[in-house]
C-alpha cells in the first residue's frame, strides 16, 4: 500500500475535495482546528487510485521544503490518501 500526502492551497479547496468524496460516497476523516474551527485534513480509507482520482485531480503532492514550512506562519491544508 502507497501512502500519498497532498497539500491545497486553503480551507475552501479542502472542502471542494470533501464535496466530490461525498458525491463519489468515498469514506474519510476530517480533522478541525480547535477553537478557531478551521478545517485543516482530511484522510480517506484505502482505495484504489482510480476510485479516488477525480476528487484529487486539483491537488498537489505536498513537498516537504523544511525551511519553508517551519516559517510559513499561515495554516497549511493537508489531504492524507492511504
């Protein structure tokens, strides 16, 4: 099994990507920031790449750059695809 990591660049393309798990009836996990309450990842079961595809279409591979992330001082936006 591959894990993927992707990133999105705000909370609004995140919960595009929830909209098209659920039309697609795909399970996943979501993680809320507390308490500010910003959505901040999601999670799918396993699934084959051809199944969850159109609902990660828009994302990136999330790339880690140390530098950047550590003094990035906005929110960052994570989808876990297992």
């Amino acid at each position: 099994m591959t894990k993927v990591v992707y990133e999105v660049k705000n909370e609004n393309q995140l919960r595009k990507v929830i909209e098209k798990l659920e039309d697609a009836k795909l399970d996943y996990k979501s993680w809320t920031e507390q308490p500010e309450n910003i959505l901040t990842a999601i999670a799918t079961k396993p699934y084959r790449r051809e199944d969850v595809g159109d609902a990660f279409k828009k994302c990136q591979l999330f790339r880690w750059e140390s530098q950047n992330f550590i003094t990035n001082k906005t929110h960052q936006n994570f989808i876990y695809f297992i």
